[in-house]
C-alpha cells in the first residue's frame, strides 16, 4: 500500500479532483445548495458505510499557470522591455511557476467514522492523522468598509488547508443551514461566525472533555428547523 493511502479505499474520479474549482468560480449558496441536493455528501465522496473521500489539487494550479503564461507572453513580446516595467512580467513569471508547482500535488482527505479519524495526504504521503473533533464546518464572518457583514463557508481542520465552500454571500440563515446540512451528512462538526454560540454543533469532542464554555444550554424556539427545499427557492 503506497504511503498516505487508506488500505482498501478506491480513488476518486478525475472529474471530481477539480469540483472544487467550480465552487471558487460560482461559489454562491445557491450553488452549493444545487450541489447537494444531487449529492448529499458533496464535495466528498462515500466510498465505504462511515467513510468519506475528498480528493482534490488547489485552485491556484490554474492560476499559476494563468499568470505564468501571460507574463511569459509580456516577456517574450518585450511588452515589458522598459527598464520601468522589464521587472513585474518578470517576477509574475517566477510567481506563477511557484503556484503552479506547488499546486500540483494531488490532496486527499479522508474522514474515517470507523476508526474516528482522519486523514490528510499530498500526492501519497501523509501530511497529518488525528481525532474527528480536528475537522470541522465554519461559518466565517468579515465586513466590508461600510459595515456590512459578508459570510463564508469553510472545511477546517487541524493542519488542514481551508476549503472555502461558499464565500461573501449575505445570508446568514442560508449559509448555517447548509454549514449544519454538510457537517450533519459527513458527521463532524459545525461551528457558528461567533466564539461563544448556542448555535455551535459538536458532534465529537477531545478526549476526556466535559465542558466546552464556547457552547452555552441552547435556549428554547430561538432555532427553527426548515426544509432543505425551502432554501433552494430563493
């Protein structure tokens, strides 16, 4: 068995390592909500009864390119021949070819109920293994000049690069119904924009664990649960 690899999982399908890059291009809830009323478990994969697989290369391998490519064209047309300007095609050069290295490595996540843990690998080899509470669905709040909030939706996980699922989108309520939709299906965390919330939803704790003061007793009808289809229909 290679190194990184969970003995007895099946690889993903090419297609499904560049789904991501479509959730950096149309990354709103509505696609995302789209996304998983086709595949409950997306973006993973369930290969195995209380085993999920996500394997996936970095959006910034076509970005790397992209950049490398169009400052290589500036360079070689002498389009930055100015003594002023010959530097930035320059160094776009250096920098998309770091991107694009760097990127292409094949990730692949594997979260694995039936051991109760997880596992994180670049192009085989494993870079971090630990315990189910370490991976985890947030709920990531920003604001704009003006004060508006804008929310994204994020897989986190201990020495794990973040996926963001659903970014800048102004709906609060949407957004933590797909946040719990997706931690809910692939049975891990869920974690609200605020440090302290009744609103969090941890499904696995560290060892040894009583008390979290980040999770206050859940008040009364202040969550309503809605259908999964009424949040499509917007």
């Amino acid at each position: 068995v290679p190194r990184g690899r969970v003995r007895g999982l099946p690889t993903t399908s090419g297609g499904k390592r560049f789904q991501l890059w479509a959730l950096g291009l149309f990354c709103t809830e509505r696609h995302l909500a789209q996304r998983l009323k086709h595949d409950s478990f997306y973006p993973f994969t369930q290969q195995q009864p209380n085993v999920f697989v996500l394997e996936y290369y970095l959006d910034t391998l076509w970005k790397g390119a992209l950049l490398f490519v169009v400052c290589l064209v500036l360079v070689s047309f002498g389009l930055g021949s100015q003594q002023e300007t010959w530097g930035f095609p320059a160094c776009g050069v250096v920098v998309g070819l770091w991107l694009l290295i760097s990127s292409l490595p094949r990730r692949r996540l594997v979260l694995n109920h039936t051991r109760g843990t997880y596992h994180f690998s670049i192009q085989g080899r494993t870079v971090c293994q630990g315990p189910m509470h370490l991976v985890y669905v947030r709920l990531a709040l920003s604001s704009d000049a003006y004060g508006r909030c804008f929310f994204q939706l994020v897989l986190c996980g201990h020495q794990l690069e973040p996926l963001v699922l659903v970014q800048l989108s102004e709906r609060y309520q949407q957004m933590e119904y797909l946040g719990r939709h997706i931690a809910r299906k692939l049975n891990i965390n869920y974690f609200d924009c605020l440090a302290t919330s009744y609103r969090h939803v941890v499904r696995h704790w560290p060892l040894g664990a009583t008390f979290s003061p980040g999770i206050p007793q859940r008040k009364p009808g202040t969550y309503k649960r809605r259908s999964f289809q009424s949040y499509l229909d917007v």
